[in-house]
C-alpha cells in the first residue's frame, strides 16, 4: 500500500510493521510526530503498543532497554538535544547489548529552526560504537525502521537511526509492507548481560569492540550504502542521508558524470570509500550536519587528496545544505530569484494573545522593579519567548531545568535574590532534582513554575505530572508557606506582584505556581469536543 | 509537467491546508508530490512557509532550489514577498490583501500593495472579505486556493475532489463550504480579466 507520509511519520508506521511492542519518547522538534504517529495510529490500539510519552529522554531511553531486556521490540524516539539527556543509558546500552530489538531514533535540528544548538547525533552514535542507519529519503526512512530491528536483534545491538529537520517534516509517497508479528517475552540467555559491574563490563566492551569488524562489514553489503560510477574522475562525490536528494536534484535524471558513494548506514564503508579515494582526482563530501565524514578522511594531518566539504568552506561551515548550496559546492551557476524588498520587516514568534505567560512575566517585571535586571534564569518552553520584547524578562535558557540549578548556583555566588521561570513539563523533565539540591541547601531563590497544563511549545502535548506540581513541590521538601499558587489573569495582577514581592523578599526556597492551561490545548480540545 | 510552490502565512494561519487539498489532487492525478511542512517554534505567531513540489517525475529534494518556484502563495500580503529569492523570472504570486498585524513596525499598507503589484505576474485578491460573503472567515485559505487554480496545472474537479476528502469528515456542510470558497476563488481571478 502506498501512503503519503513525514519522514517521521514513515518511521514510526516502519517500526510499527516491524513489530515493536512499545515506543518510548519525549516530545522535541523535529521529532515530535514519530511517537504521536504511534498514539493516533489504530492498528497500535488494537495491538495495545506502548505509546504513552515519558517524562524525558532518559526514562524513555531506560524503559525502551527494559522492554528489550524482556524480549520484546523498541524504539526510543527524541530530537538531538534529548540525546544528551539519555546519554548515560544510550551509550551504556552499548555495552549491555540487547535482547528484543531496540532503534533509537533521533532527529537533529541543523539551522536550530527550534533549538539551542544543531549538534550531530553521529557523534554519539559513533561514540557509543553502534550501527547508524540515515535515511535519504521517506521510502528507506520507513525500510530502515522496519528491517532495523532484525538487524539489531542479529547483532544483539541497539542501532541509531538518524534524520534531520527536512526529512522528518517533509511527505512523500511511501510503499508500506506486510506487518511482522511481535515478539513474546524472553529474558536473556546470559545471566550477566545487563549487570554492568566492571568484571562484567570487561567482557562485554569485547563483545562490543569484536563487532566492530561484524558492523563494517554490514555497512560495506548494505543496501543503504550504493557506489555509482562515473566516467568524469575529476571529482567523486559522497553523499550522506539527504544531501543525496540534494546532490540528484542537481542532476536531473541521474546523470550525474562523477562517481557518487550514496551513505546510508555506518560506520563508513570502507572499501567503497577506499576505491572512490584511490579512482578519483578529488573527493567533495556533502553530508548534513557536523562534518564528521569529513573529518574522518581527511585525518589529522590532511596528507590524502584534496577533500571538499565544510571544513574548507565549499559548504558552508554551518547550517543545513538545500539544492542551491550543493549546487554552488559542486560549482554549477544558480539562480537568484527576486532579492526581499526593505519594506518587509520580521516576523518573530511570539506568545499567543491570551497565554497565562503573559500575565505571569507582566507581574513579575513589576515584582523585580526593586531589584534591577539580569536576575531572572528560565528554560524551554514557550515562556522562553518571555527573552523577547515587550517583556524582556529572562535572562537565561540553556538546557531543560537549567533554569533552577543556575538561579542557586548565583544564589551561592551572592546573587539574592535569583528567580528560576520554568514550565509545568521541563519541572518534571529535569526541574525536580535541582529543586531538592535548593532544599537540601534552604538556597534563597524563587522558583516560578509556569503551570499551563501542556508541553505548548511542542504542540500541546499532555504533561506528564498536570494537576500535581503543588504536591511535589511539598514532597520535595519545600516548606509549605513558600508554596504559593496563583491564577496568571489580568484580574489577579496586583494579588500576584504582591505574592512575587513576597517570595522575593524571603531569604529561602519559594515556589509560586502560576495555574491556568494554555489556550491552544483549550481550543484544541473544544474542536475535538464539537467534531465527536 | 513541474509545479513548485511556496506556500507562505502566519502561523496559525492554516497553509498546511492549502498544502494538503493541492497534495490530494495531485495525487489523484497520478502525479507525485513532495512537501516540507514547518512544525515547531516558528508556528507561534511568527513567519512561515512550505514547499510543495509537484512532478510527473520522481522528486528528489525536498527543499525548492532558489529561482525556480512557480509560484508563491500567500494567506498573507507581507508575506507574500518573504521567499521572492525562491520564484523563478516567470513566476507568479497569488496573495490575499488582509493583512495580519502582529508586529509594531508592519509596513504602510498602500506601500506594501505597489510593491507586490510592481512585480510582472500578480493576483492578488481580498480573500477574507470574499470568505466572509459566503459565510465562513475560516475559509479564506480556501479562496485563495481557488485563485491559484487556473495557475496549478491540476484539474479543477481534482481539487473539488481534495476539498471532498481533507474535509469530509467533517460533514457535508463544511464541504459544501469549502467548494464554495474554492469555486469563490477561482470566479473572483476570472472576473477580473
Ligand atoms: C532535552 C530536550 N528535550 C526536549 C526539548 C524540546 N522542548 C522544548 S520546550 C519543551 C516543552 C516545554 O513544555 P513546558 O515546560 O510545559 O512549557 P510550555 O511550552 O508549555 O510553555 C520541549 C519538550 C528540548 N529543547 N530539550
Ligand atoms: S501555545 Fe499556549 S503556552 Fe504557547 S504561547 Fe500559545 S497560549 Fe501560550
């Protein structure tokens, strides 16, 4: 059957053929709609697969390596950023090996086009020593999903599936296939495999370390890594995931003249690489993201043959390649279009009108007025948005629950009072753990949790502790008089300056929570309501 | 037979949809399709696009090459000259004049309109006022999707048909509504020649 599908979307339909039992995920752009594909999807219903979201990347991570422990199919889905939140169980995961099949997928976000930075999952990937499948296309996005369980179970590894921004957002025709059953419970043959107690660890770094020949080998068969030659050995080209669509593009009907080593899964093939190197004047790499490929040809003292990419500035350094910037790399003359008239100006995000961040930022600048600017740490989320004008009330926004640890860390240097401005979903993502660290300390900052109800900034997406901030907060430990909840309402102003100035002037943790649910997940939900 | 669209709005402001009813047809149509949606940050009220690409051909990248779209549509006037990088030397831009004033510094209306009328293939139409007339603000996209019609290279009853299925679960009144404001569309570009 064939179905017009995201990249992200053919992936999560992929895994689903392939039998997963459960996918395990936080919410993050680009990679958001792989999980929500599963939540929607009937067949997932019927077939009772686990798709409910974590509370971060880390516990999807662990619960994903818990349900190949028991035999059955995962896949742990996050945006790049995630990656680094899951590190620890990714990389150990490695070691553990696997027992039912595990995919962990993870979309970068070159260009940020909503992130912090646009680092290269490959990196982590190649660092955890395990297989990684890019796919180039919607069609070997859905094929890699679907076959990358066997292929995980084969080698008892947990292998990477990697995408960027434009193949996860981006529909095209999919041929879908028949659905393999899942797997039934079975625990591990070896008794020993996940207790990674240093004497066992040994032997398993082995295992590990053994398969690398068993890893180069596949990639060097594989279907996702192809060598087209060419006549003209001027240049050879190589052309990792999507910039391949970007490098056809450019040569309508395949009729590129150089040879193309088309990369689909690693590590790199070496052999291919080898003849293309050994056949050809010079070698162009065309490959989204960090220049890792690259990198790894031309070695540190770069005696080899001319290598182009984004080291030497044929590509751009940074950013995401599109058909123009290849085009140009591959010293083609293209077109420029119209330039943008002056008269238009920009047009940055902002928050809704109506949103209770509004109203909580409206408070708290007057709250702070006494104290003066550049003490307000935040987080991600939509109140991020805060950073702009009219409020220009946040100082900071770095990782998720950054926002409390740093205002303690100031609070040490002296910085008192120092305020946190964190989300309802980034509190339980990682908010938690640094709001006991100020308890554990009697550590004087103000804590505001701007409680909407939703992760909003992701598309509104159930939070995963709604209703239940106040009690952790008290479980935690903060005292219960420092524990303020509010209503962020134009009406409720003058109540909520006063309840800030409050907090403020108290010399230990406080916690003000600003309820009220975001408009968009309301509206949604009425739409819903009227469509049943 | 190529068409490469730029579809550019406001978050919020339903391009997808427009996306989505040309997708259809074009399927329908044995063509193939490929589109870049945006998903994240930018929806909050801030700029956006989405490149849909239309061929009798296998399609390979999925991000227009600058200087070859065929068209810009846009539920916006200010944006409509956004992406003018992306349009080829005969391309066309098909807008609605309502704009959507979120920022302090939006251009003067009559100086926006000579721009975009300074440019040589031009539509542009009032699509909220005509979406209003027929009874719905909520389907101005649509009419502007009926002004580009004569300009996408896909049958009309293609189109009626995509309408049909993106909005048919919706009830048969909401898609007599939207054929409508397609038909609306279309009827407002014929008029004016
Ligand atoms: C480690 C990590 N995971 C996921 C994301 C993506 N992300 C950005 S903001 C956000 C959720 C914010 O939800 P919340 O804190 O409730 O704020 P809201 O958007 O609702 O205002 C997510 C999931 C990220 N930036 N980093
Ligand atoms: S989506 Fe919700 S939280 Fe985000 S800006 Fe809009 S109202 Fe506020």
């Amino acid at each position: 059957m064939k179905m017009f599908l995201l990249g992200a979307e053919a992936i999560a339909q992929g895994a689903m053929d392939g039998g997963i039992s459960g996918i395990y995920a936080y919410p993050g752009t680009p990679s958001t709609e792989i999980a929500e594909y599963v939540q929607r999807s009937k067949l997932a219903a019927r077939k009772k697969i686990h798709s409910k979201w974590s509370v971060n990347e880390k516990t999807a991570m662990e619960s994903g390596l818990g349900m190949s422990y028991a035999g059955k199919r995962a896949m742990v889905c996050m945006k790049h950023v995630g990656l680094n939140v899951a590190a620890d169980p990714f990389i150990n995961s490695a070691i553990t090996g696997i027992n039912g099949g595990l995919i962990i997928t993870v979309a970068d976000d070159p260009s940020m086009h909503s992130s912090q930075n646009e680092q290269d999952s490959r990196y982590f990937g190649k660092f955890a020593m395990i297989p990684i499948f890019e796919p180039s296309n919607q069609q070997e996005a859905y094929d890699m999903a679907r076959e990358g369980f066997s292929f995980s179970e084969k080698y008892k590894i947990p292998a990477m599936i990697r995408i960027t921004t434009r193949l996860s957002h981006s529909r095209y025709g999919v041929e879908t296939k028949e659905l393999i059953d899942e797997n039934s419970i079975s625990l591990p043959d070896d008794p020993k495999q996940f207790i990674l107690l240093p004497a066992n660890s040994r032997v398993r770094y082995k295992i590990l370390l053994e398969n690398q020949k068993n890893f180069k080998f596949e990639s060097e068969t594989s279907p996702y890594n192809k060598y087209f030659d060419g006549n003209d050995k001027s240049l050879g080209i190589i052309a990792c995931g999507i910039s391949y669509n970007y490098l056809i593009e450019n040569y309508p009907g395949l009729n590129c003249p150089h040879p193309i080593i088309k990369i689909g899964q690693y590590p790199l093939p070496q052999k291919m690489i080898e003849r293309l190197n050994s056949e050809c004047e010079k070698v162009l790499i065309l490959e989204e993201g960090y220049p890792i490929v690259e990198e790894s040809l031309k070695g540190f003292f770069n005696h080899g043959k001319t290598i182009h990419g984004r080291l030497d500035e044929t590509l751009p350094r940074d950013g995401e390649l599109n058909p123009t910037i290849v085009a140009r790399a591959l010293g083609f003359k293209t077109k420029e279009g119209l330039p943008v008239p002056e008269l238009i100006a920009n047009r940055p995000p902002e928050l809704c009108s109506g949103c209770s961040h509004r109203d909580v930022y409206d408070a708290l600048n007057e709250a702070m007025k006494i104290y003066g600017e550049k003490r307000v740490f935040s987080d991600i989320g939509c109140y991020t948005l805060g950073a702009l004008p009219p409020f220009n009330s946040i100082n900071s926004c770095v990782d998720m629950g950054a926002s409390i640890t740093m205002a303690k860390g100031a609070a040490d240097a002296g910085l008192i009072p120092s305020v946190a401005v964190i989300g309802d979903s980034t509190f339980t993502h990682s908010g938690i753990t640094g709001l006991l660290d100020a308890v554990n300390e009697n550590s004087p900052v103000t804590i505001v949790i701007s409680d909407n109800s939703a992760v909003a900034m992701t598309g509104g997406q159930e939070s995963s502790a709604s209703g239940r901030i106040k009690e952790i907060c008290l479980g935690v430990g903060v005292q219960p008089e420092h524990v303020r909840v509010l209503t962020p309402l134009k009406k409720n102003h003058n109540e909520m300056v006063e309840v800030m100035a409050e907090e403020l002037a108290y010399n230990g943790v406080s916690v003000i929570i600003a309820e009220r649910e975001c408009i968009q997940t309301i509206t949604k939900k009425k739409k819903n309501k009227t469509e049943l | 037979m190529k068409k490469d669209i730029i579809l550019a709005g406001v978050g919020g402001q339903g391009i997808l949809s427009i996306a989505a009813v040309i997708g259809l047809a074009a399927i329908e149509k044995g063509l193939f399709v490929k589109q870049a949606e945006v998903h994240g940050m930018s929806q909050r009220g801030g700029a956006v696009q989405s490149h849909l690409r239309i061929s009798s051909n296998e399609i390979a990248s999925d991000l227009i090459p600058a200087g070859e779209a065929d068209m810009i549509l846009s539920v916006e006037p200010m944006e409509s000259l956004r992406y003018l990088p992306f349009l080829s030397n005969d391309g066309w831009i098909i807008t609605n004049s309502t704009p959507f004033v979120n920022i302090p510094n939006y251009p003067e209306m009559k100086l926006l309109l000579d721009q975009i009328n300074s440019y040589k293939n031009v539509i542009v139409i009032n699509a909220d006022e005509t979406a209003k007339k027929i009874g719905s603000l909520k389907s101005s996209n649509v009419v502007l999707l009926g002004a580009s019609s004569e300009h996408l290279d896909i049958p009309y009853r293609n189109l009626e048909s995509g309408i049909r299925q993106l909005f048919g679960k919706k009830g048969e009144s909401v898609v007599q509504l939207n054929l409508a404001a397609l038909k609306a569309g279309a009827d407002l570009v014929s008029e004016k020649k």
